[in-house]
C-alpha cells in the first residue's frame, strides 16, 4: 500500500484545476474562428456563404481584401493658379493631398482627417465627372457638392499675387516613378475667391 499524497503532490500529480478546462475551451474557440476566417477569404464559395449568411450573425469573421476588388492604380493631384490679368496666369501649384509619414504621425497626426476627407471628395469628384457631361459641357458640374467641396479648399490656399480669381486642375499620374507625363481630368473655370 502506497503512502497517501500531501494535498499540493495530488494537484501537481491530477491537473484538474477549472483553469485549464476554461483555457483548453477558450484556445478552442480562437483556433476554430481562425480557421473560419481562412475559410471564408475565399469569397465565391458554399462554404464561406453558409458561415457569413447562417452562422456568423454577429458579423465576427473578418473578410480581408487587400488591394481588391480595384486596385489603385495611379495617383491624382489637385493644382492652382491664380489669374494675374487679363492675359496673364500665375504659375501652376500643387496642393498637398497626401502626407509624408512622419515617426510620430501613429500618436500625432492632426491632418490626416482634413487630407482624407479630401482625397475621398476628389475621388468622388473624378467618379460623378461622366454624370455631368451634356451637349454644352460640364456646366452643371460647379454645382455638385464634390466641386464645391474641392473648390473651397483650393480657394482657402494662399494667394500670392493678392487676386481674387482662382482656377483648379485634377491631374493624373501613373506608375511609382511617374513613366507617362501627367493626364488632365478636369480643368475649372476661373472662380472668384
């Protein structure tokens, strides 16, 4: 006959502390959500239609795109002139809608919102272009919201030569290292500011 076991030697010899049944379910659960979510990056499947229509009511499965279903492919600038005189332009500007990324801009980042906002209003600017377009031109175009949106931020840009008529241009680029020259996608009538 073996001598009985000290209380601690019995816990040590029989793991049966409720800790490791709640730690052995809740590593259960994440690895099967993990696996769910492998599953279900596979969009155009049965499988992951019946996880995201039936089981999946709380919306817990993430569904990663990354750079699809359209990627960006090139890049839009926002430039301003002012008019001098009559028969004189000023020099074309280009207005910052993108930042560089500085080491404190995960903490510290006060203009990230006013440059995203931006970046989406031209974006939907360049999309509602084609809607606008009639016999005469884009007449109507001034008149949307995006425009005006767009219109507003250049006018509050500095004026150098202290004119009150401003006009805007949507360029686009292509490319990392800009191999094509620069298309225009919208050219806007002088504007008085």
């Amino acid at each position: 006959m073996h001598p009985p076991l000290e209380p601690n030697l019995y816990k040590m010899a029989f793991p049966t502390d409720i800790s490791v049944i709640y730690e052995s379910i809740i590593a259960s659960v994440f690895a099967l959500w993990f696996l769910l979510t492998i599953f279900c990056q596979f969009r155009y499947t049965k499988f992951s239609a019946y996880i995201r229509h039936t089981i999946d009511v709380f919306g817990l499965i993430p569904l990663w795109t990354f750079f699809a279903p359209n990627p960006g492919k090139s890049d839009y600038h926002l430039l301003y002139r002012d008019k001098i005189d009559e028969e004189t332009n000023g020099e074309w500007e280009e207005m910052d809608i993108t930042e560089e990324r500085s080491f404190w801009s995960w903490c510290w980042n006060p203009d990230k919102r006013d440059k995203k906002i931006l970046a989406d209003v031209i974006q939907s600017l360049i999309a509602s272009i084609p809607q606008y377009k009639t016999d005469k031109g884009y007449d109507l175009l001034m008149f949307s919201m995006p425009y005006l949106i767009v219109l507003h931020a250049v006018s509050h840009c500095q004026c150098k030569t202290g004119k009150a008529q401003r006009q805007f241009m949507l360029a686009e680029t292509s490319g990392y290292l800009r191999e094509t020259a620069p298309s225009v996608i919208l050219l806007s009538v002088f504007h008085q500011i």
